[in-house]
C-alpha cells in the first residue's frame, strides 16, 4: 500500500515543485537546475561509490563483515536512480543520501528493523579427519555396462 503512495504522490509532489519554482524563476532556469543536478549527482554517485567499492573489498579481504559497504553502495546506487530523475524532491532525497552522515543515521535505522539470525563468512565447521574415514572422490566408469551414444558422434570428435 505504502508503494502505491509513493507512486502516486511523488509525480504530484515534482509536478507542483516545477510549476512552483518554474513560475518564480522561470522556465530556462528551471531546465538549468536539473541538468546540473543530474550532471553534479553522477559524478557524486561515480566518486563515492568508487570508495565504496574499495571499503566492500577491504571488509571482503580482512574477512570483516560487509554489511555496512554493501548497504552504502546500495544507497549510493539509488541516490544515483534518484538523481537521473528530473526533479526538485527526488533530487533533495538523492543528495541526501550522498551525505554520509544521513547514510549512516539510515543505515542505523535500518540495521535496527532487521534482526540477523546467523552470519559467517568462509567455509563452514569441518571435523577433522578420523581413522574410520575411506570416503575417496573420484569418477568412474561402468566397465560392465557401457555406455550408449544417445546421438551420432560430431565430425569434430572422430579420429
């Protein structure tokens, strides 16, 4: 329900804000702001989630948890969505979300919605090898029976 809202006030809301500020400064003016919002925001989008990605693969390789870079970028990346659309309230929201300090008031937020049940990273518990194991992994072939071609051979394996 709460996306249909959104869906529906968040035209209504940019469309009010264009006539609004079109009529106080124009019309070319207007046009002016948004492309350079669309223009400012990427580049903003490109620099910050280039460092995201790097704190991604810092907290990947020193086995730390990547919570915290993963949901960045992904605000990052929906500040960027958010700041290709024209508009004046989407592109409050989407710089917004480029301020870290509101990234991480959100993050906060978020983090206590949800409730982890388990988190690891690598490979699970293993038990150590005993006397009693004779599990050997290898591939075999049924020499009693063997095998029919379901189809031709290709021009390419025959020898």
């Amino acid at each position: 329900m709460w996306l249909l809202i959104a869906f529906v006030a968040v035209p209504l809301i940019e469309i009010a804000l264009f006539i609004q500020v079109g009529g106080f400064i124009g019309l070319w003016p207007t046009l002016g702001i948004v492309l350079v919002t669309a223009i400012l925001g990427s580049w903003l989008v490109r620099s910050q989630g280039a460092r995201e990605i790097s704190r991604l693969q810092g907290a990947f390789s020193d086995l730390r948890d990547p919570t915290e870079p993963l949901a960045n970028g992904a605000m990052i990346l929906f500040a960027g969505a958010l700041l290709l659309t024209p508009g004046f309230f989407t592109d409050a929201f989407g710089f917004a979300l480029l301020f870290p300090p509101f990234r991480a008031a959100a993050f906060k937020w978020a983090k206590s919605k949800v409730k982890v049940q388990q988190f690891s990273m690598g490979p699970g518990p293993t038990r150590p090898a005993g006397p009693d194991d004779r599990v050997i992994d290898g591939e075999f072939e049924d020499l009693d029976h063997p095998k029919r071609p379901t189809q031709k051979p290709s021009e390419w394996t025959k020898h």
